[in-house]
C-alpha cells in the first residue's frame, strides 16, 4: 500500500485506504479473496473487511455467494458513465482547437458523426485572406471529407455500409471515392496511419488532414481537422498539419479521459 505518511492534514485516512483497495481490485482484473486484498493493500484483514462491508452496500462492491470472493461492483460502471456524459468535447477541446489553428495558420474543426453526416460542432477561423465556408451546425458527407473519414474508419464495416446506403457516394470532384470497395481501402488506410486526408475530393483546390479522437472507452465519436487552400497546404505545410492535429487529437483524447496507448 502507499505510504500516507506526510500526506496534507485534511486527508481521510479510511477514505484513502478505501481508494487504494478499489486500485488493487483494478489492477487484478478478477475477484480476489479477503485474504488475498489484505496482503496486496499490507493492511490488516479486520480493516479491509470493514472497508468491503461498507462498499458492498452502496454496491462499490460485490460479493460472489459461491467463492465469498470480491470483485469491482456495478455501482463504479453507473458512476463510470454518468462522469463521461459530463463532459463537455467543446468545452475541453476549444484551446487545443485554438492553439493549432496558431500554430498552423489554418482553418481548424472539431465534428462527429449524425445520422450519416458530419456535423460541425466548433470551428476556429484562420487568419488567412480567403476563408474556408463552413459553419458550427453544418454538415458534410462522410465519404469525401477528411473528418468524415476520420470517423468512419472505425465504425464497423456493416455500419460504413449502411451509411453509404442511406447517403450514398456522390461523386462531388474528379477525386471523390465513389464505391464501397474503395472506400474500405481507404479507410484502412486511415487507420494504419492515424489519420485521414481530403485531397480535393470534396471541393477542388481544398484540402483537409483530420485524427480521430478517442473517449473513456476506447470509442471514436468526434474528429479534429485542419484545411486549407491546396496552394497553403503543400509538402512540408501539410507535413507540419499532419503532424499537429495528430498531436492536438491525442491531447483531448486523453482530456476525454483515453488511454495513454491511444491517446
């Protein structure tokens, strides 16, 4: 167990032994016997049942009828989601959103997907002469943009088809992918390097680099992109932009509370 010896004087000794001992229940993975949790927490047997006993009955805790053995409770999982819906993506990701649009000089989103489409729920304007045309609200299809492929390369391949169904492939440029195949193969690129790229296929002379960002679970629900003007977005430019909304996209993953293998 950790020493708690020169901790601050407001510091709740039960409190802390009974935070420790749900980490060593964690860190186990499996139920685990009295005996067992006593000797991993070094603290007494009467005292770590003491401390079960009560996080058993706000169900912290449950308690096997067969074994006796103890193992984490589905309270944590209610606590668990309820911490995940109060956090606000825009919230936590506007100074990151800031912070790359200052550093790359270009036009910055964050999006999730919507019923099939990618809805834009923040923007960061460059401070470029020609602008970019889009607005928070806004929508886009999936298969041509950046974000949007961002997104679908990891939804089920069943869900990709779906969508596709629904919204269809329309061929918006010469570059837009206009069949599933394609699409597949390309998505699998996205997530072999990270990243996704719209190299005109929504609008000629645009282009978007975009990261996945990943929550508590390991799930990607939103996206982070960088566009602009091809002529702006060239060789080490778009080097520089993959390179920080890849970066930017790890920070609020882990700010939304992601691993550190994924953030």
């Amino acid at each position: 167990m950790e020493d708690t010896r020169g901790k601050k004087p407001s510091h709740v000794q039960s409190v802390e032994r009974a935070i420790i001992l749900l980490d060593v229940m964690a860190q186990s993975g499996r139920e685990a016997s009295l005996t067992d949790i006593s000797r991993r927490c070094g603290l007494a047997k009467s005292t770590v049942y003491g401390i079960l006993s009560t996080l058993r009955d706000y169900r912290v805790v449950e308690q096997s009828e067969g074994s006796g053995h103890y193992r984490l409770g589905s309270r944590l999982f209610e606590l668990g989601n309820l911490v995940a819906k109060s956090w606000d993506v825009c919230a936590i990701a506007k100074p990151h959103l800031r912070r790359l649009s200052e550093t790359v000089g270009e036009t910055v989103h964050l999006a999730m997907e919507s019923s099939g489409e990618v809805l834009y729920l923040d923007k960061v304007e460059s401070k470029q002469l020609i602008r970019i045309v889009s607005e928070v609200g806004g929508r886009l299809p999936m298969h041509c943009s950046g974000l949007g492929k961002a997104l679908l390369a990891y939804m089920s391949e069943i869900d990709v088809g779906k969508i596709a169904e629904k919204r269809g492939l329309v061929k918006m440029t010469s570059r837009t992918i206009t069949t599933l195949p394609k699409l597949f193969e390309e998505l699998e690129r996205v997530r072999s390097q990270g990243y996704a790229v719209d190299n005109g296929e929504i609008m000629d002379n645009l282009r978007c680099v975009a990261a996945p960002i990943f929550d508590v679970y390991g799930a990607v629900r939103y996206a982070v992109s960088v566009s602009g003007l091809d002529s702006n977005m060239r060789s080490g430019v778009l080097g520089r932009a993959i390179q920080q909304v890849m970066h930017t996209a790890g920070v609020i993953s882990g700010a939304m509370g992601a691993s550190k293998e994924l953030s």
